[in-house]
C-alpha cells in the first residue's frame, strides 16, 4: 500500500510537469497538424517536447510501479495531486505567490481525495478481468472517445474539451491495461509477450498520445488539463469496479461521504486548472499557422 502511494504521488508529480513542458512545445505547432500523425513527428524534433517526453515516460515508470502494488481505485485518483505539485513549481519558476484562490482549490483537492481513500478503502480486486469484461470495457471506452473525437471536429468552439475528454478516457483504459500487463510480467514476463494485453497497450498508448497532444494544441491548458484530471480517475474508478471487481466501502453513511470527497476534488482541480501558476498568465490556443 504504502509503495502504491509513493509511487502514485511520483507519477503524478512526473505527468504534471510534462503537461506544462508538452503543451508549451505543441502550442507551436501548426493547427491543421491537429489529429495527424505528422503532428507527433514534428514534436519530436522540438528538445522541450522531448524533455517533457522524457519525464512523461519516467512518470509511467512510477504509474505501472504503483498499479502493481496497488488498486485502479487507489491509485488513479492520487494522479490529480499532480496539480498540487504544479502550483509550487509555478510559483518558484515565475516568481510568484500563490493567491487564496490557489490555496482554496489544493485544499479541496487535498482533502477530497484524501477523504475518498481513507472512506473507501478500496480492494485490489481481480488483475485479469475475463474476455468479456475487456470486450465490453472496449466497447464503451473507444466507442465514447470516437464520438468526442469526432464532435471535436465539428465543433470547433468545444474542440479542446472534447479532446481533452476522450484523452481523459484513453488514460484510464492506459491505466486498466497497465494493471494488467503489470500482473502479467510479475508472474511471466517472457510470457506475457504471447498475451494481447501489452500490445493493446501500446496501440491505446499511442492514440491517447495523439489525441492528447492535439488537446494540447487546440487551446490553452486551463481547458484541457482540469478535463483530463477528472476524466481520468473517473474512468478508472468504473473500469475497477466493473471489470476487476474492486471494491469500496458503501456501508452506512460511506457512500455520500465519497461522493462529497470526489465532489470537492473535481472543484479543487477546476480552480486550479485556471490558476496563473498552472496555465500561465499568457496561456492562450495556438493560432493557426500554414504548414512549413
């Protein structure tokens, strides 16, 4: 447990840093990029994006660690503490305070996920949900971030929010095969190669990498971030309940404690995406530029 929630907390600290560094390489980019391959090649001939690139990845080191150890329940929710982090980074590196607002908002986060852990004690549940299971979990999650994706298109006002949606749901299915890849290696890890699992997750892996970067892209980092945030754990929470049969606490007076913990984190992390110190006071979408 205590391995879970270290590791969780150094994925989260990771993946914030790598959001701010990402999306100031991204931002460069042309937008008739957006949604293509060619979008993710360009960024990788751009140092900052490979920097963030690579503390992305180290993060993801920490995320399969603590997702060996622990439950999607457990540590999923611990990865919107990464906005706890960014505010202090935010305010050393632009030389700011942080205002009552921030304070406000990372005390709600604090508090609403330290609430729902410490209530709803979650299981580790079953680390190989059946064929079926995973067929209806696939169903659901691509079939609900194709239609996002596809309304991003159409709707170019809500574009970023609907990106940042269907990466939210693509980071939580990550987050499932993970787990599960993370079982299958500890017990075979030449074995595992003969499963499907770690091939999925390297297919959804690259997809969320190209819908989540052209989030990035579509427009500033208070739009898409808080979305991911919440999406994110939320996702997890079904997919664990569900398909791995992880369980909480429901009992007596439980299940409205939960439900006002995870009410308080969604407003903390909605405060703090609109922060200076986690957006940037000049954090706007990237214009549209010709290709070059």
């Amino acid at each position: 447990m205590v391995i879970a929630v270290v590791a969780a907390l150094m994925a989260a600290l990771g993946y914030a840093v790598a959001s701010v560094l990402q999306h100031q390489a991204v931002g460069r980019e042309p937008s008739s990029h957006s949604m293509r391959p060619r979008l993710v090649l360009r960024l990788l001939a751009r140092p900052r994006w490979l920097i963030g690139a690579a503390v992305n990845l180290t993060a993801y080191g920490f995320q399969f660690l603590a997702l060996s150890y622990g439950s999607l329940v457990l540590v999923q929710p611990l990865m919107v503490s990464g906005l706890l982090f960014a505010l202090p980074f935010g305010a050393v590196v632009g030389h700011k305070h942080m205002s009552r607002t921030d304070w406000l908002g990372a005390l709600a986060v604090f508090a609403g996920v330290t609430v729902f852990l410490l209530v709803a004690s979650p299981s580790k549940g079953n680390p190989e949900p059946s064929g079926l299971a995973w067929a209806v979990v696939f169903v659901i999650t691509l079939g609900i971030a194709g239609i996002l994706v596809f309304a991003a298109g159409r709707h170019t006002a809500r574009r970023t929010m609907y990106l940042a949606c269907a990466t939210g749901i693509f980071y939580g299915l990550t987050a499932a095969l993970t787990k599960t890849v993370a079982h299958l290696v500890s017990n075979d890890a030449v074995g595992a190669l003969g499963q499907w699992q770690p091939y999925a997750l390297m297919a959804v892996a690259l997809l969320s990498l190209l819908v989540g970067q052209s989030a990035f892209q579509s427009g500033p980092l208070s739009s898409s971030l808080p979305v991911l945030a919440v999406v994110d754990p939320v996702v997890s929470i079904v997919i664990g309940a569900l398909a791995f049969k992880e369980t909480v606490n429901t009992s007596g007076a439980t299940l409205p404690i939960e439900l006002a913990a995870l009410a308080s984190m969604v407003i903390g992390i909605f405060i703090l995406g609109t922060s200076d110190l986690v957006a940037g006071p000049a954090d706007r979408p990237a214009e549209s530029r010709p290709p070059s």
